[in-house]
C-alpha cells in the first residue's frame, strides 16, 4: 500500500498553509528506489510510476519532490558529488593511497553502482545536465580527496613542493584512472595483489612528477 505524507495516529495534524510536509522517511525510500530502478531496468526504462512502485508510495509522493525523473537523478548524483569521500590520513602516502583504493574499489564494485554508473555514463553523452552532474560527481568528489592526499604528502616531504599547485590534474589522473578502468571498463574481479600493486605504481608515478 502507498505511503502518504501523513504519519499514522496523527489525524489531526496540519501542513502549514501552502506547502506540504514532505517526510524524510518517504524521501529515503524514494532515494533508494531511484538506485533499484537505475540497476534493474536503466535509466531510459526507468519511470516515475516504477519507482513509487518500489518505493511503496503514490506518484504525486515523488512529483512533490522532483518534477521529472531526470531531476531525481540529478538530485541524487549532486548529493553524492557533496558527501564525497573522506581524505585518509594515515600518515604516509603509500598507506592513504592503499586507504583510498580499498574504499573505492568497494564503492565501484557494488553491484548497484558497476551497473548505474555505465548506464548514466551513456545518458550523459546525450544529455548536457547529466554530463555536468555526472562530472561533479565522479571528478570533483575525487579531486578533493586526490589534492588532500598530494598535500598531506608534501607536508610530510614525501613529495615535492609545488606539486599541488602545479600537476594536480595529472595527479588526479594517476590517482584515479587506473582503478576506474579496471573497475568500470574491464569490469570482473580484481587480479590478486592488484590494489598493492596499484599503490607502489601510483606513489613512484607521484614522485616522478
């Protein structure tokens, strides 16, 4: 049975006067719906109707909230873009590189997310909103996280001064490329001693710039 935006044992409780009371309960399981949807059917197959149908609630729960499903799924990729990951500290970079490959091969790997993320991906080259959400998600995020990492370093005289400033986007990419193609692209799991592997390579790559 649908969810409505009214909680139960609360007859008498009024929205205030021109706007509805929107439950953070209905939002979450909206959320969550949108992710089954994208990973079951795809982005073009996916429907408002399918995903109040997941969610449990009735259509006018979602259109209260986004007023078409391209919205929805801007909204949720531009909430991820702004969580993004923590910066790991762990005192050296071979140990926050080997920190930040762990979490994000976990992340990539998740059967939701190796599925929806390829499928937005190809939305994205039809659709200019989707590219620049998809973009600030998936690079931005990681360039936060990236700069915190070559900063920490060079504090640490790990590598050298100037470096943040001068080759941050190399540095991103280095970071970065190699796990999301294997990950992504190549799909499958990942060869034995891969991330250790991936952290030597990128930390010698890192100095040698």
């Amino acid at each position: 049975m649908p969810v409505n935006e009214k909680k139960p044992g609360e007859p008498g409780r009024r929205a205030p006067a021109g706007a509805a009371v929107l439950r953070e309960d209905v939002t979450e399981a909206i959320r969550a719906a949108v992710f089954g949807e994208l990973a079951a059917v795809g982005y073009a197959r996916m429907s408002i109707e399918g995903i109040a149908r997941r969610a449990g609630v009735g259509k006018t729960a979602v259109y209260r909230r986004w007023r078409s499903k391209l919205h929805l799924v801007l909204d949720l990729v531009s909430a991820l873009a702004v969580q993004g990951l923590p910066t790991p500290d762990t005192g050296s970079l071979e140990g926050d590189l080997r920190l930040l490959y762990e979490v994000t091969s976990r992340a990539l790997r998740h059967p939701v997310a190796s599925q929806v993320i390829p499928d937005l991906q190809a939305e994205a080259a039809r659709n200019p909103e989707m590219e620049a959400a998809l973009q600030k998600a998936l690079r931005e995020g990681q360039h936060g996280v990236a700069s915190g990492i070559v900063a920490q370093a060079v504090a640490r005289g790990e590598l050298r001064a100037g470096l943040a400033e001068g080759d941050e986007e190399l540095a991103l990419d280095l970071m970065s490329g190699p796990l999301y193609w294997r990950a992504v692209v190549v799909r499958g799991e990942l060869p034995k001693g891969y991330l250790e592997s991936l952290v030597r390579a990128t930390a010698a790559a890192l100095r040698a710039l």
